[in-house]
C-alpha cells in the first residue's frame, strides 16, 4: 500500500512539472485531456499526441524518468522529448491503449 502511495504521489509531481510545460507552450491542436510528446533518440524526433491518462501508468512514468535523466525539465524541442526510439514508444502506447 505505502509503495503504491509513493507511486501515485509521484505521478501527480510528474503530472504538475509535465502541465507547466505544456501550458507554457501553448500547442493548439492538442485536444483537451491530452499532450504532445517528441519521440526519437536522434535530431529528427517525431511528435505524438498523447491522453493524460497515460501519466497514470507505470510503463509509461518509466519513459518519463528516462527524459528526465537525459534532460531534466529542459526539453531541447521545446515540448516533453522522450528518448527512445519509436518502437519501444509504441510498444508501451499500444499496451496502454488496451487498458483504456
């Protein structure tokens, strides 16, 4: 229980520094409830319109750990950059769109 405490607490932490982000860069077509992410471990990343109910997710909060190791909270593209290649991407999105 207290490990799953702790899990949640930091998803929400995770949550609060991704929504500055995103509020201070305004990106019109995102639809409400959702975030543009970019996707690559090269110069050219690929941007991916993504639900917020991924935060939730442990597989998901694992790629953010890892743009928080390579980048802090300062994303060179601007946006929530995750370096990973595309594959590994959609394996994990395509998981989570099974459970929601």
């Amino acid at each position: 229980m207290g490990i799953r405490l702790l899990s949640m607490v930091s998803g929400v932490k995770q949550f609060h520094k991704l929504h500055s982000v995103v509020t201070r860069n305004q990106i019109s077509d995102v639809p409400k409830g959702h975030l543009a992410v970019y996707v690559g471990e090269t110069d050219k990343k690929k941007r991916y319109v993504v639900p917020i109910a991924y935060l939730n997710h442990t597989s998901f909060q694992e790629l953010l750990k890892k743009a928080e190791e390579e980048f802090g909270f300062q994303h060179p593209t601007g946006g929530l950059t995750i370096p990973c290649n595309e594959d590994a991407f959609f394996h994990v999105t395509s998981r989570l769109n099974t459970c929601l």
